[in-house]
C-alpha cells in the first residue's frame, strides 16, 4: 500500500507542473507589464514631424503642440508611433494631427494633437520717427523678425534695400518700410546743367549738358549736350554730374 501512495503522489506532481507550464507559456513573465510615452516625449516626436514637412526654414519657425498634457500607457511591446496630417498640408496657425500608436504591429490607441505654426521673417523698421523728405540712414532702420502672416504687403527686408532713400510720407517710430513708403531720392530735375563725363581707360572727356528729366542715382536721364546740340542717355552720379559709356 505504501508505494501504491507513492506514485499517486508523484503522478499529482507531474500533473501540476503541466498545469503551470500551460497557464505560464514562455514570455509570460511580461504580462501585466504597459510602456509609458510621456506628454512630453509625445509632443517632441510631433514637433520633429512638422519640422521635417514644412516648407519653411525650420530655425525661423516657432512650433507648439498641445497634447493635453496625458501621458499614454500601452501594453508592453515594440512601440510604432506614426503621425499624420488630416489635410495633407501643413499651414500657417493651428491645425490638426492625427498620433496612431501600435504595439507589436496592433493599433492601441489614436489620438488628436493641435499644431501651431508660427514662421517669421525680417522686415526693416524705423527706430525713430521720420518726416517726409527725410533720407533715411543705418541709425534710422533695423531688422525685426515678424510672424510672416502679419507681414503687411510690399515690406522691404533688407537694410540695403532701404538706407539712402528718401521717406515719402511721415513714419511714426516701430512702422515697417515698405516700397510705398520711400523712393530714390531726386538728384537732378529737368533744366539743370550738368557736366558730362565719358571715360575709356585712362582718357577722360567732359561736357556740359542739360538734364532732359528728372533722375536719381544711377537712374539713365536725357541729357543735351550743348557743344554738339545732341541728346544722349547718360547715368546719373550726383547732383552735379551724368556718366556715359565710350
């Protein structure tokens, strides 16, 4: 009778261990376990997105994402995050994303960020106020980066573009330049005598002339040339002087 209790025994014991095995399957030990992704992390993984599709210079442009500020919990597993945008077109302002976030290739969650895009661009402003008339000089101007929707129409973005003109109307200080607003400045006005000059080499011949039209620097004007009583087109260089090509 003893060894027949023996090897019912035993044969509890191999059952049992087949029970395990069958409710503990290789891997079982990451059951239970989830993966965390962070707000944070979830919303710099969006930002590197839209950095990557828009049209402009990155480092010119202010993204913000809002996301709620919940962190997401999945199961454990190979975490594939894909973004994708509803228009197939990022804009200028707030829009859309769409965030699909699979676990071992099985979709777990789908989720909906807002995107705000901010791009800037130069535009030359006055530092100062400036009157009509006025030339304007480095010490009036400067370069501010603006959002490039609130740019207003024909704003001029370069310092060159913009030290030496003449302001056509009263700037009050903070306003942007824009191409309406100066113009080259007049240096000769039709009647006045000038002294023409042609160069070639180191020879050198002057004339007298008279202004046909009014003209700035390097602006081409008629100019009569009173010793051959010829008109001619000549570049302007100052007030006084008018260039042609020997």
């Amino acid at each position: 009778m003893a060894k027949i209790k023996k090897v019912v025994n035993i044969s509890q014991m191999v059952l049992g261990f087949f029970l395990v095995a069958a409710f503990n399957p290789v891997g079982a030990e990451s059951a239970g376990k989830t993966n965390t992704i962070e707000a944070g992390v979830l919303e710099a993984k969006a930002i590197e997105f839209v950095k990557e599709n828009i049209p402009w210079d990155p480092d010119a442009t202010e993204i913000k994402i809002e996301s709620g500020g919940q962190d997401v919990v999945v199961p454990f597993g190979a975490v594939d995050i894909n973004f994708n945008l509803p228009a197939r077109k990022i804009r200028m302002g707030r829009f859309p994303i769409t965030v699909r976030i699979a676990v071992d290739n099985i979709l777990q969650k789908r989720l909906r960020l807002t995107a705000r895009v901010t791009h800037f661009a130069p535009v030359v402003k006055t530092l100062r106020r400036v009157n009509r008339g006025e030339i304007l000089t480095p010490g009036d101007i400067a370069i501010e980066e603006v959002p490039s929707n609130r740019i207003v129409r024909n704003a001029l973005t370069s310092i060159d573009d913009v030290v030496g003109n003449q302001v056509i109307r009263n700037m009050g200080m903070g306003k942007v330049v824009t191409t309406s607003s100066i113009h080259k400045p007049t240096l000769v006005n039709k009647g006045d005598q000038v002294t023409i000059i042609a160069e070639s080499g180191p020879m050198k011949i002057t004339a007298p002339g008279i202004v046909g039209q009014k003209g700035f620097k390097n602006s081409l004007v008629k100019v009569l040339n009173i010793q051959t009583q010829k008109t001619i087109f000549a570049k302007v260089q100052d007030a006084k002087t008018v260039k042609v090509k020997f």
